[in-house]
C-alpha cells in the first residue's frame, strides 16, 4: 500500500507542472514550441534549407542556411540568415535578415531586411520556421516585383545576364566563417 | 743467584703443594697414596677402542671411588679433567673411523638402517668413555660438550639427509607394535628391563643422549611439517564434499600428538606435564594444519566454486582456516588470477560467466560474511560484464526465469525482495559494526543482498534493465499464439516487486495490450464474422517493432480493410496501423489436383496469393507489387513455396505456379538434387536495445549535419552542448568523440585544429 501511495505521488505531481507549463503563457511553452521546431526541421531532409540555434543557452536567436534552388537564377549560392523570435512567438514573426549580402528585388541589399508578406502583416501561428525557410527558398526563384525594396534589382529582373553580374557582384561565399 | 726471599716463596709455594697432595698424612705417605690415586684414576677414565678389551670395566670400582675422592680432596680434579679430555682428543680418530665407515655404507645403499645403527654406535662411544658421576657434573658435561662438538663436526653433509629420513621412519615406527627388521637391536646401555612400549623409543632416547634432539630441533619439526603437508594433499585433495578439518585434528590427535611426545615431551613424568610442554609445539602444528589446508583450498577455489553448493563444507573449512591463518589475500589474488585466466574470456559464454559469479557471491559470503573478499574479487568481473553487450539482456532473462536457460542464477526458494539501494551507513544501529580491517577505500559496505540486486547494480541504473525488460517481453508476448498469458503476469508481478510499480508500467500497459486485443476482436467478431485476429498494440507503450513496409495483396488486402472498417466503428478516435509482417495465416491452397493446408508467415501468403493471378513470377516483379521487401526475404519466402512443391524455380529468378504436382518434387526424398538446407533465421520482432540505439544515433546526426551547416565549424564540446536541443540525448562526450570519428572516417566531417567541420560535397 504504502508504495503504491509513493508511486502515485510523483506522478501527480509531475501531471500538475505539466499542466501549468502549457497554461501558462511563459517562455516555457515558446521553448518547448521553438524545440520542437527544431526537431522537426532537423527530420524532415528538406533539401537546401537548414536552421539551427547560435548558442545552447538561446534558444531564440537562431542561424539558416538557404540554398538557391536549381534552375534558378540563385543556384549554387549559399545564403546565410539570422532568424530572430520575439517572446510572444508564434503569435508574432519572427524576424529574418539576410547575413550574406543577397542582390534580390525584395532584399535590402545593405541591411539584408526581406520584404515577404508572410513575415508582416500575413503571419500566421500556424506557419513554422521550415515554412519560412521554404517560402524565403522559392522567394528568391520568385520575386515580388511588384513590391520592390531593392528597385534596381526589380529592374534588371528580366535581364538575367545583367541581374547575374550584379547578384555576383554582391554576393560573397560563406567559407570558414568560423563559429557563429 | 736466588735471593733468601726467592729462595723462601719457594720454599713457601713446595710446602704448600706437598701439604694439599699430602694431606696432613705422615711422612709422604699421602704423596704415595695421591699418585696411585692418580694413576687409577687415569686409568680408569683412559677413552678406549671399542673394538679392544673392556678392560677398564673391570677396575675395582671401590677402588676407582676411592681414588676420585682422593683427588678430589687433593683439589687435581680440573687437571684431571684437563689429561682425560687431551686422551679423548688423541682417541678420536677411532669414533671417525667408525662414523666414516657408516656414512659410506649409507651413502652406497642409501638405507636409514645404517643411520640408525650409526647412531647407536656413537652412542657406545659415547657410553663407552663417559666418566663417572662422582667425578661430578661440572666434568660430565665438560665431557659431553666435547664429544658432541666432535661428533658433529666430523658427521658429512649426508647424514642430516639420513637423519631427516629416519626420522620421518619414526611416524610408522611409532604406530607398529613389533620392531621392523631393518631397525638394529637395542644398544645394551638403552636396555631396560620392560621392553619399550613403542619401537621408536630408544631411537629417541639415543638421540636425546647425543644431543641431536637439540641440533637438529628444526630439522625435526620440518620432517613433522612435511608429515602434516602429504597427509593433508593426499586425504584433501578434491574432496570437497565433506568437512575435512575436523578429522584432521582428530588425525593430529591419534597419530602426531603420540609422536611429538618423544621429540617435543621427553621426561614428562605425567600426561598432565606432557601436555602443558606439548602446548605450545601442537599450536605450532595445528596452525600449519590450518595453513596447508586453506593452501590447498585456495588453490582449489575456482573448482570449488565451480562445484557450489556441493562444495560447501571445503567452503566452510576454509573460512575456519582463514580465521586461523591470515590467507585472506592470497585468496584474493589467487582467485583473480583464475577468474582472469578461466572466465573472464571471449571464449566464455556470458550465461556463465553470470553463473559463476553468482556461484562466487554466494561461497564468498559463506567465507566470508562482511563481504570484503566478494568486493574484491567481484570487482574485475563486474567491471568485464558491463563491457559484454548481452549481459543485460541474459540478467533480464533469468531474472522472468527463461525455462529452457537450464538452471536459472535465481534460487526459486529465495523470497522474492525489492531492489536493494546502496545503504549509507547507519550509526545508530546498536549492531553496527566497523569496515573489516582488509577493507579497500572504495568497498562498500553493502549488506548482504539478495543476487538479483547485486547483479542488476553491475549497471549504474536500472532503467537499462526496465527497458530491456520492456524488449523482452514484448517479445515473449507477440510469439505466444495460444493466448495463454498468465506466465507473462506473473513474470510482470515478480518484477513489480523487484523494481518497483512505477518502473514497470509500462510493461503493465503492454500486457493489458494483449487481453484488451482478445476482447476488441470478441467485439467485432461479433459484428462481423471475420478470419482475421489482430493484435492491437499501443504504439507509444511498445518498444519499436520492425517496421514491415511491405502491402498485402489481393483478398488480404480486403480483409484487412474490413477488419479496420469494424474497428474504426467501435473506437472511433484510434486508426489502425498493420504491421503486416507480423503474424501467420492459415492457407488452403486449391490447386488442380490437390489442396494444401498450411500455415505460412505473411510475405509467403502475400505472394502466393499474386500466383493466383498468373502462373509465372519473376522475383523483381513480386517484389514490386508487394512494395518494398528484402530481395534476400523475398527468395526465402519463394523457396518455402518451392520446397512444399507448390512453386518451383523455372529460370533463375522466375518462378512458376505448379498447378499439377511433379513428380518426385513434392516427395522432397525423389530424384530431385539436394536443396542447400533452409536457412531459418528468427527475425525477432522488436529492434533490441542497441539498434534502438543506432536509431537514435541517426537522429542525433541530423543535429550535428544542422548546427554544423548553419553554424560552420564548431568544437566537441560545442556539439555536445548544442546536442541537448536534442530530445533525450544522454550520450558523453567520449561516446560522441567516437561517432564523431567514425562519421569522419566515412568522410562525413573534416576535423581541424579540434574544430569539426562538414565536408563539403
């Protein structure tokens, strides 16, 4: 009797933290939502695209990594992004820039600010870091000219020629940046 | 030239002597009488040749007491003694002849009978030339110094040889009733008017006269210590069954104690004096006794062990033999040794290796009940079964008590208790007691626990031992057909005592598994009558099972929607996910000119069921159209078929339906050429621990491909770190040194300075 009575305890408790970990609107959930992000992303072998947290003690600062797709006008470059979670994450974007200068109509080319609609104002909680990813991948196969925040980008579009000189121009190789 | 004062010492000094040899008699009357004394006296005491006359014996004693009393008035005794012992040394060379003349003969024939008789005839010299008493002790033992001192020195290295040998002779003399004939008679001067009572006795007293008691007092106790050493190997010496101790005390008793009385108790007037003397030898014994046992026995131990518990009582004689002797660590390092040698190899079954140790636990506490020697000895076994990957699984095994295992390592009468933790210590215990004196730093005092609990805490936790628990029976349950799961409960119920309710819930969920599938198929049988019986497992509960990735064909296919049709009806929020190939059928296979019965595993079924619809298969197409299955499964499910003569193998790789039997093909005995035997593999069902482990390997990879790729090179111990955002990584660091290493040998990663890297492809 009396281990039964011990072996209930331990799991009552453990049934009430659970609860007020998921009630609760604290960093715990957005941790455990962040994480599990992370272990989907890492699952699933989408090619080209790829994510991971700086540091082991942030789980809301992260890297990517964004490879231009084939036949694309980007492809074999390697583009290197920060991806930034705000506290009230996923009920708010995250914010993404671009690290790696990137010559794109709806790139800042200086500051590497994207201009993507669903990272204003068609956020979604239901969206996730590996759709983000994905939509930033067929993004660069598939500006928004319309919308333009890199005008002479948007211009030079539909002269590939000019547009690969210039996005060469820009464009520098991640190799052995050491450690983020 | 003399002065008047010389001339008066001297006059003063002749008076003197004159007065002392004359003694006051008349005239030099006393002279006279002092130099007859003097020269019988001589005379009288004259050493010898025992092979001359024995003329001196028949002196007038009267006379030759007189004479001594005459000197010794005179004060000439010490010059007496001083002439007697310078005739001894001119006679000497007679007893050298004779000691020279024995030792060849018994170097010749080597036969104690000329040692003894040796010693008799030094002991006539000795008789022969000894003064007598009035001449009073001071000479006699002036007397029998020097002769011994000769003696010994003229006795050749060989005669200790001899001696040692004819005293070990004595053992025997001193338990036959008649003298043997090699012995030589009795010396007159030994003779007494009762004959001895032993043999051995004027041996003894012979010696004793000589003084070779004393001289070779450690030679003689080497012989007794020898005597003990061949009576213990020969009476001991694997007899395991019996207490041997005890007998040979009584043996010292009855056999040695009766001999130590000559060499060790001689003159004690009473058994009561005798044995205060022999006290302190017979410990001296008893403790070599105790010493050349516990010797064997530590020799023996391994074998010992081996024979547990039909060994017991040599266990318990070597505990009191250790008590008695400090052998403890030679024990120790004897036992090691042969652990190391005889058990802790590749060659060793793990099975045994288990058996054995636990054979060592239990005779260990039985010699030595704190358990010091256990924790040393056990150590370099725990440490070697930890390294063997079936350990865990062969515990697990004995401990639900696998039948056909042969004897289980768990003694069936012992109450089953729970797991016991490591104690601290309890000082407020009235019956404490300190660490033994041989303790080690790190032993532990761990209180005498049952074997399961010693044997699970070789593992620093047991969740190890839960899960393999947990792949074990999920095993043992899906091979029982029958139903019948009342073992498997028990099992569980036993092992909810030893871990704990908690720890084994799991298992709990899995057996319920089982009883709750028997009833949901009860319920949808009775909707729909049905030829198929799933068993309906709790994914999240059972370890992972092997995924089947294969697809029914045909009529099975149907039946199995049906079945997840009537399913979903009845618990509307659970899916079934079929694990096809689990499981048998029972076909009857209807041919055109028979009908075969038969139970079959799935993949067999599946493709049998694809000959219904053409006669000609080749291996590629089968496998295409039941998805995605090994080529080498598929090829031994084909030939089940052609062995049962319902298919045979037309071309390579194509085989074709026989609808009417061959003949002498399906009479395996026939004409056909002998098939290579049937590999019959079991392909167990759940992924054992390690491939779970490979399992999530892969998944920690992926996280190391991630952090690598987004955050370029990084060190071991950044990785290890970073590994934490993976769900239960538990590995070291040296363990993911390792992984590290092998991915970089398949060319995975580059490493750099310490730094790993992706290798670009």
């Amino acid at each position: 009797m009396e281990q039964l009575t011990r072996s209930l305890a331990p799991a009552r408790t453990s049934h009430k933290s659970a609860v007020a970990g998921s009630g609760g609107e604290g960093a715990g959930s957005v941790t455990k939502r962040l994480s599990n992000e992370l272990m989907t992303l890492m699952m699933s072998s989408s090619p080209g695209i790829s994510a991971f947290p700086k540091s082991d003690a942030n789980l809301f600062e992260w890297a990517g990594t964004i490879e231009g797709a084939p036949s694309t006008i980007y492809a074999g470059l390697t583009f290197k992004i920060s991806i930034s979670f705000p506290p009230n994450y996923p009920y708010a974007a995250p914010m993404i820039k671009f690290d790696t200068p990137c010559y794109h109509p709806n790139v800042d080319i200086s500051g590497g600010s994207i201009c993507l609609d669903i990272l204003q104002d068609k956020w979604s909680a239901v969206y996730s870091v590996q759709t983000i990813l994905l939509s930033l991948q067929s993004l660069l196969g598939e500006p928004n000219n319309a919308s333009p925040l890199n005008p002479d980008a948007a211009h030079l579009w539909n002269s590939p020629e000019e547009f690969k000189a210039q996005l060469m121009r820009y464009y520098r190789p991640i190799n052995d940046e050491g450690s983020a | 030239m003399a002065t008047e004062a010389l001339k008066r010492q001297i006059a003063g000094k002749w008076q003197n002597a004159f007065a002392r040899l004359n003694r006051d008699q008349e005239g030099i009357t006393g002279l006279l009488a002092f130099s007859e004394a003097w020269a019988l006296a001589t005379e009288f005491l004259h050493p010898r040749d025992l092979n001359g006359s024995m003329a001196n014996k028949e002196l007038d004693m009267v006379k030759v007491r007189l004479a001594v009393e005459t000197l010794s008035k005179s004060k000439m005794l010490p010059i007496l003694l001083e002439n007697f012992l310078e005739d001894m040394r001119k006679q000497q060379y007679l007893i050298t002849r004779d000691v020279n003349q024995f030792m060849l003969q018994y170097e010749e024939t080597e036969d104690v009978h000329h040692i003894a008789r040796l010693v008799y005839r030094i002991l006539e010299w000795y008789r022969a030339w000894v003064p007598i008493t009035e001449l009073g002790h001071t000479i006699l033992s002036a007397y029998t110094l020097t002769f011994q001192t000769h003696v010994y020195s003229i006795l050749p290295p060989s005669f200790s040889r001899g001696f040692k040998k004819l005293v070990n002779a004595t053992f025997d003399l001193a338990q036959s009733p008649v003298p043997p004939p090699w012995l030589p008679p009795t010396p007159p001067a030994l003779q007494s008017p009762v004959p001895p009572p032993r043999p051995d006795l004027p041996l003894w007293s012979a010696f004793e006269q000589l003084g070779l008691l004393d001289r070779y007092e450690s030679l003689i106790s080497s012989v007794c210590y020898e005597h003990i050493e061949a009576h213990i190997l020969e009476t001991c010496s694997k007899r395991w069954g019996e207490r041997m101790l005890q007998p040979l005390r009584e043996w010292m008793t009855n056999r040695i104690v009766p001999w130590m009385v000559m060499p060790y108790a001689r003159g004690a007037r009473s058994a009561e004096e005798a044995r205060s003397m022999l006290q302190g030898v017979g410990s001296r014994f008893d403790f070599h006794v105790c010493k050349t046992l516990s010797d064997l026995r530590t020799r023996e131990i391994f074998d010992i062990i081996i024979d547990f518990p039909d060994s017991q009582p040599a266990l318990e004689d070597l505990k009191e033999c250790l008590q008695r002797v400090d052998q403890r660590t030679q024990l120790v390092q004897t036992l090691r040794k042969a652990n190391r040698k005889r058990l802790l190899h590749p060659g060793a079954d793990t099975k045994d290796i288990l058996t054995q140790y636990v054979s060592i636990i239990r005779c260990l506490r039985l010699v030595d009940p704190p358990g010091v020697l256990l924790f040393k000895v056990a150590d370099p076994i725990r440490r070697y079964l930890r390294e063997r990957p079936d350990t865990i699984r062969c515990i697990v095994a004995s401990l639900v008590g696998d039948g056909e295992s042969g004897d289980s390592l768990v003694d069936e009468n012992e109450p089953i208790q729970p797991l016991q933790q490591m104690q601290v210590e309890d000082y407020t215990d009235p019956s404490w007691e300190p660490e033994p004196i041989d303790a080690g730093p790190d032993f532990r005092t761990n209180k005498p626990s049952d074997v399961i609990s010693t044997l699970v805490s070789i593992y620093d936790s047991k969740d190890l031992f839960v899960r393999e628990l947990q792949v074990l029976l999920a095993q043992r349950l899906l091979a029982i057909t029958d139903g019948n799961f009342d073992r498997e409960r028990r099992n569980i119920e036993i092992l909810k005592i030893r871990f704990g309710e908690a720890a084994l819930q799991v298992c709990e969920v899995m057996l319920r598994d089982m009883t709750e599938s028997k009833r949901t198929d009860q319920h949808v049988q009775s909707q729909k009558h049905m030829m198929l019986h799933p068993t309906i497992i709790s994914r999240h509960f059972w370890p992972p099972l092997q995924a089947g990735k294969f697809a029914m064909p045909g009529q099975f296919k149907l039946i199995q929607d049906d079945y997840a049709r009537e399913f979903h009806s009845f618990k509307q929020d659970k899916k079934l996910r079929w694990l096809p190939h689990l499981g048998t059928i029972r076909l009857e296979i209807e041919l055109q000119d028979r009908t075969i019965p038969v139970d079959v595993p799935p993949l067999e079924a599946a493709f049998i069921e694809l000959f219904s619809e053409k006669d000609t298969w080749t291996v590629d197409e089968l496998i295409a159209r039941v998805g995605s299955v090994d080529r080498s499964a598929a090829i031994k499910s084909l030939t089940t078929w052609v062995d049962m003569g319902v298919l045979k193998e037309e071309i390579s790789n194509q085989y074709v339906l026989l609808e009417v039997a061959e003949d002498g093909s399906s009479v395996s005995t026939g004409g056909a050429p002998p098939r290579p035997a049937r590999v019959i593999e079991e392909v167990s069902a759940v992924l054992t621990v390690e491939q779970q482990q490979a399992e999530q390997m892969r998944v920690y990879w992926k996280f190391i491909e991630g952090m690598l790729t987004n955050l370029g090179t990084l060190p071991l111990d950044r990785i290890q770190t970073m590994l934490k955002f993976a769900p239960g990584y538990d590995r070291t660091i040296e363990q993911l040194g390792a992984f590290m290493e092998a991915a970089r040998r398949e060319g995975l990663v580059t490493v750099a300075n310490g730094m790993w890297k992706l290798s670009r492809t």
